[in-house]
C-alpha cells in the first residue's frame, strides 16, 4: 500500500501491476487534461468480458476492456488495475496542465505509488 495525492493506492511487488480506486482516477483531472467523466463514460461502454480476478476492494469480479490494453475496473467500486508499466503509459496519454499553475504548485502526480512499485 502506498500514498498518492492523499489516496491509497496498491501495488503489487512481483508482478508490479498497481490497483488505484476511482477517487485517484477522478483526481488525475486536477493535474492532466483528463475528463473523468468522458472517462467512465468511454470506458463502461466498451466492450468487456469479467475475469476470474476479484477486484481488491472485495466488490465482485474485474472486467478487461479489449480496447485498454493491461487495464481491468471493477463495475461496482470502479477501481482500476494496471499491469506492470500501463499506469505510466497510460497517464502518458494525458498532457499535463500547464494554465496558471506554476510548478511549484503542482503536485507530484507520478510520485509514491511509483516509488513502491521501482518506476
């Protein structure tokens, strides 16, 4: 378990894959051009198929999305797991927000959960 911008995230030390619940997601609006709400909105309409992972959270199964490679939500708390290396690659896919903050203000997006799982 480790912090990041004030919500618990997990990671997984021999696989390296990460589980981050909804609120960290929905807070990725505040430092990158993300829209969460497009986002779930996207993300539940895909295609999916549930896997045999139960979600962390104890919520039921995790369901794969064809189109988000390395990428499983839980349809009930909405958390996310990521395979080694998609969390980076998928956060790279949002440019960070530049507008009127200076970068001392701007928090550590990529910082603790990282460092526990050796990014």
């Amino acid at each position: 378990m480790d912090r990041a911008e004030a919500h618990s995230g997990f990671g997984c030390l021999s696989c390296k894959g990460s589980w981050l619940p909804k609120k960290y997601i929905d807070s990725l609006q505040y430092t990158k051009e993300f829209d969460p709400k497009n986002f779930w909105l996207e993300l539940t309409n895909k295609q999916h198929h549930s896997e045999i992972t139960n979600c962390p959270s104890s919520c039921g199964a995790l369901h794969k999305v064809e189109d988000f490679k390395g990428i499983s939500y839980c349809p009930k708390c909405y958390g996310m797991w990521f395979e080694s290396a998609c969390l980076k690659a998928w956060l790279k896919k949002y440019p960070t927000k530049h507008d009127n903050i200076s970068a001392t203000n701007v928090p550590d997006t990529i910082g603790g959960i990282f460092d526990v799982l050796g990014f």
